[in-house]
C-alpha cells in the first residue's frame, strides 16, 4: 500500500511539474485528436524497422527518392501480409523528424521530415505504424565532448552530472531524474500531436547495468529528501512512473494511440536486473500491449520456446493489456550461440537455426495455438532482404503463407 501510496505521489508530481506540455513545433496543434487509429489489435503482424536499417536504406536518398522508397517498401510489406511497422523514430537522444528537443539523426539526412512520410505512406497502403522511441539511450560508444551541441543531453551534462548515467563509454539518461522524464515525455507529447501515428512503442532498454555506481549521487539525493525505498525499489519506481507517465500523455492527446513495450524475454530479468517492473505497469494499466521478445527456437536448452510464451500467456491471463510475441527470424541460418554449449553434435540446439528452415512458421502456428494475439518479426532487413544467405530465404518462403492469414 506504501509502494502505491508512493508511487501516485510521484506522478502527482511528475505532472505537476511540467503536466506533459511540449514547446510547440511548426507541425503542431494544440486541438486534441479523437480520430480513430489503424491498429491491428487481434491480429498483429508486424515487422521492425530499425534505426540502422532507416540509415542504410534512406541516408542518401533525396525527398523524392525517400517517398518513392518509403511506397514500394510498405506496398511490399502489406502484399506479404504484414499490417504493422515498428518505425525506429529516436533511437538516442536525436530524431528521424523535425523535433522541437531532438537534433536531426546521424542516420539521415535531415534535409526532410522522414516521418511525415513514412506516415502517409504506411496509411496509404493501410498499415499501422508506431513510432518505436528508445527513451533513455542517449549514445554508444562515445563521450559527451563529442556529442553534437544540439543534443539536450549536453546541456543536461553541463547543469546536473546526475541527470545522466555513464557506463562504458555509453551514455544515458538517468530514469530517475525529473529532467529527463520531462524531455522524454515532451518528446512523446511532440510525436502523437504532431503525426498521425498509430502508437508508441518502447523496446528493452531500461537501466543498462544493476550496478550501484551509476546513479549513486541522484539515489543518495534522494534518501537525504527523505525517500524510503530501497535501491532497486527506487529504479523500479522510476521507470514505473515514466511509463504511467507516457501511457497518460499519448491517451490526453488521442485515446486511441495505443502504447506498448517489448520487454526482454525473462520476466524476473526485466524486474531483477532491468528494473523493469512489468507486473505494475499490468496492474496500473500503464500500458496497452506487451509485446516480449522471445527470441528463442523450440530446442534451446534454457528458454525453449514454448515454455517461454507459456510463461507469458500465464503472467498476462485475465489482464486487461494484449499479448504479441518478438520473434527472431534474424537468426535463420545462423548458429545460435546462448542455446547450447554443445559445439560438436551437428544435432545440438547451437545448429537448431540451421538444421531447420521453418522455425518461425512454427512458432506462429504456436502462438495461434496459444490464443496470443499477433507476432513481430525482426527485422525489416530480414524478412524483405534475405541477400546470400539461402536458409533465411527458404524460412521467409515457409512463413508467407502464415503471414496472409
């Protein structure tokens, strides 16, 4: 009862703060969008689009060469079945559109609102589209003295050390800061007013490591404010409140933007090491899907995949929040290295991936057969650009079907 007591407090606050208001950009309106969505909720089908791929693909284009792109690309996806793309939008602390907080993406051009394409491309050829942020990211492998100027985590660094969290040369912000909620929810509140986007999707990073250095100033802050909650407990919190934050923003905007999140696979991972404390998202109805990826084939000899998405359908059953499942087609033809220890029998888990070319096709039947609600296939690349490696070919050619049903 504390922990809730506590938790309502913090948001109180939180919205008293700064109450989810974004400065106003160029594509903005402040009139609250009511028009319903395209959202595929007892059927999903969907792919990931992510930032790295966006770069390869449309980094040189010129605007009419990116519209062009963008159309034959999701003509493509929705002639294959596929109803749903996950588009990367802010992958760090910058933005594939015109942003108000974000600079532009070092993996586009920036001379065009690429959103604002991929959005009326997407409903032109009715599919839904999320717009896929990762909140807390800021960079990887760099240091703040070479981040752009522009980055609002530069001026962040310069004011307030403990706004940021620094490990390994990577960078982000740190969960708990209220300087950081408020950008992230901002940013948040730019994406849903300004395009017409079918949801917001966050993925699997959260805190980047359970070590007890990296907030240690911001967590003794604090305790000498008065805060009772333990270590974890407090990063939990954090998130938690974060989460119920965006859940509440996006639905002040437009009710029927959905929010979901695709969690790491482990339950007791997201909440132990993650802090990622999924069960109160359920219980705060912060959260409109859940979406874990279960990125496993069915001979792995700790997470086989059936058990795992027994697991979930368990952990969500009677809850008011949907269930889709990540599914790993990436790893077709390739050995899959955490499966099994056992390198030399040509039948061992570590070769599943290349002893079989119809995985994926079975783990959909699988999810059908378990009443889960829809699936999301990684990645874009994958399903839509096989190249030379011939297993991933034939697995996409077994799948096709599914993926018309």
């Amino acid at each position: 009862m504390k922990k809730l007591v506590s938790a309502l407090l913090c948001l109180c606050m939180l919205f008293s703060l700064f109450g989810c208001q974004a400065q106003k950009n160029t594509n903005q309106t402040n009139e609250k969008k009511t028009e319903p969505k395209i959202n595929y909720t007892d059927n999903l089908k969907a792919v990931w689009l992510s930032f790295y791929e966006i770069g390869d693909i449309f980094k040189n284009l010129n605007e009419t060469q990116a519209k062009e792109k963008l159309n034959k690309m999701f003509a493509d996806l929705a002639e294959r079945g596929i109803n749903t793309v996950f588009f990367h939008v802010r992958a760090f602390c910058d933005a594939f559109y015109k942003s108000a907080y974000f600079p532009v993406s070092a993996y586009c051009s920036g001379e065009y609102d690429l959103l604002k394409h991929a959005v009326y491309y997407a409903h032109k050829h009715k599919l839904s589209i999320h717009a896929w942020v990762n909140p807390y990211r800021v960079a990887l492998d760099t240091t703040i003295d070479r981040l752009p100027d522009a980055s609002p985590a530069v001026n962040m660094y310069k004011e307030n050390k403990a706004d940021l969290m620094m490990v390994d040369n990577n960078i982000f912000l740190n969960p708990a800061s209220v300087k950081a909620q408020k950008l992230i929810l901002n940013g948040i509140r730019e994406i849903v007013s300004a395009y017409d986007v079918d949801g917001i999707h966050f993925d699997d990073y959260f805190y980047p490591t359970d070590s007890e250095e990296i907030d240690k100033s911001s967590y003794a802050a604090y305790l000498n404010s008065g805060g009772k909650l333990n270590l974890p407990d407090y990063r939990r919190e954090s998130v938690s409140n974060l989460i119920a934050a965006v859940h509440s923003c996006i639905q002040a905007v437009n009710p029927h933007i959905v929010f979901g999140v695709s969690p790491q696979c482990f339950i007791e991972k997201n909440h132990d090491v993650l802090f990622a404390d999924i069960a109160a998202w359920v219980q705060r109805g912060s959260v409109d899907y859940l979406l874990p990826q279960i990125y496993f084939g069915f001979e792995n000899e700790t997470a086989p995949f059936e058990e795992c998405v027994n697991t979930w359908v368990e952990f969500l059953k009677g809850k008011d929040c949907a269930l889709y499942v990540g599914l790993a087609l990436y790893k077709s033809g390739k050995p899959d290295e955490y499966a099994s220890e056992d390198r030399h029998s040509a039948t061992s888990a570590y070769y599943e991936w290349i002893n079989h070319d119809n995985i994926v096709a079975r783990e959909i039947k699988c999810l059908k057969e378990r009443g889960v609600k829809g699936y999301c296939l990684y990645s874009y690349a994958s399903l839509c650009n096989a190249g030379d490696n011939e297993q991933l070919a034939i697995e996409v050619e077994n799948l096709a079907p599914l993926l018309k049903q």
